[in-house]
C-alpha cells in the first residue's frame, strides 16, 4: 500500500510516470511476505516468495490513480499509465491472491 500511496502521489504532483523506486522516495527492503519491489515500465512489481505482483496503474481522466492488481479486469474508462500487463506480469498462483487480484 505504501508503494502505490508514493507512486499516486508522484503522478499527482509532477505528471510524469516514476521509473524508479528512487523517483518516488521508497527502497526495495523486504517486508513481510514482500522480498522486494521494483517499477518497470511505470508498473510496479512485487517480488514475494510465492511469485511476482504485478500492479498496473491506469489514470482517469481527472487524473485519479487507481491500480490493477494481478488478474484482476483493467478498468473502464481509464488509460493505462503502466505498460507491462499487470496479468501477464503477476506469476503468483491463483489460490495465493486476493479476491480483487483474480
């Protein structure tokens, strides 16, 4: 949460798409279940022991930030800001996401 929280907020204030953990002021420290975090493409990945999340933000058009996590359907009505497909990216099993991952 703390990594989308950072990615939303340097959207919002520079408009430009983060490259970087760096850009958006966080580290890659593990935490918890999480072994690591990184941005590719302005997608946001998490590394954890069972796979990889894939987070995929998409902006609308009053510029809210909103994230696809996993598998989960893109969102209507919103462009993608990240280009790596959050559902091709994310290689966690299935039966280890959240519901609104699937």
């Amino acid at each position: 949460a703390m990594y989308k929280v950072a990615y939303a907020e340097y959207i919002m204030t520079t408009d430009q798409v983060p490259q970087s953990l760096a850009e958006i002021g966080m580290s890659s420290a593990p935490y918890g279940a999480m072994t690591g975090a990184r941005i590719e493409a302005g997608t946001l990945l998490i590394d954890t022991r069972r796979g990889t999340l894939a987070l995929q933000p998409y902006r609308n058009a009053n510029f809210q930030i909103w994230f696809r996590c996993g598998r989960a359907a893109p969102p209507a009505g919103m462009d993608a800001v990240g280009t790596i497909d959050a559902a091709s990216a994310t290689t966690v099993p299935d039966s280890d996401l959240p519901d609104d991952c699937r």
